[in-house]
C-alpha cells in the first residue's frame, strides 16, 4: 500500500510531486488510496500519525478536487487530533 510510504521522507517527497505533476485521474487514484475503501478511513489515519504525512496532505488539500476537499475536511473534523497535525 502507498501510505506506508508516508514513514519515509524520499517516499513522501514521490508522492507529493506525483499530486503536483501528476493528471486529475492518477491524483484521484492516490487520494482514492488514502481515504481507503472503509468507513474508517484506516489508511487517512495512519498517514496523519506517520512523520511525513501531513506534508502530503497538505498537497493532497491543494491539488484535489472541491468534493474530495470537503470529505477530507469532513473526516478531520470527526477527528480533531489529526486535524491538528494538518496546516492549510
């Protein structure tokens, strides 16, 4: 899985110039990733705990859509404390 990447700062770097670079649909494939196929949105909150996964959060929040915005904003209103790792 790509969060894991999240634990190391080259890794993190990849997947931050891959939302930059990267098209709309290969972005939705990465934020896809991230938010997970669960209600639980394990992997958001995995990344939110790992070293480097704000930074790609922040990105994340720049470069998606409106819609995938709001959810991401939704989830880290539903928990405060990873909401206070991410600064935009």
């Amino acid at each position: 899985m790509i969060f894991f990447s999240y634990y190391h700062v080259v890794f993190s770097n990849v997947v931050v110039k891959c939302l930059t670079y990267g098209s709309p649909d290969e972005r939705q494939l990465l934020v896809n990733e991230m938010l997970g196929s669960t209600d639980e949105n394990e992997p958001l909150q995995a990344m939110m705990k790992a070293p480097f996964g704000n930074y790609v959060v922040q990105k994340v929040l720049e470069t998606c859509d409106d819609q995938t915005r709001e959810l991401i904003l939704y989830i880290l209103d539903i928990f405060p404390l990873f909401k206070s790792f991410i600064k935009f």
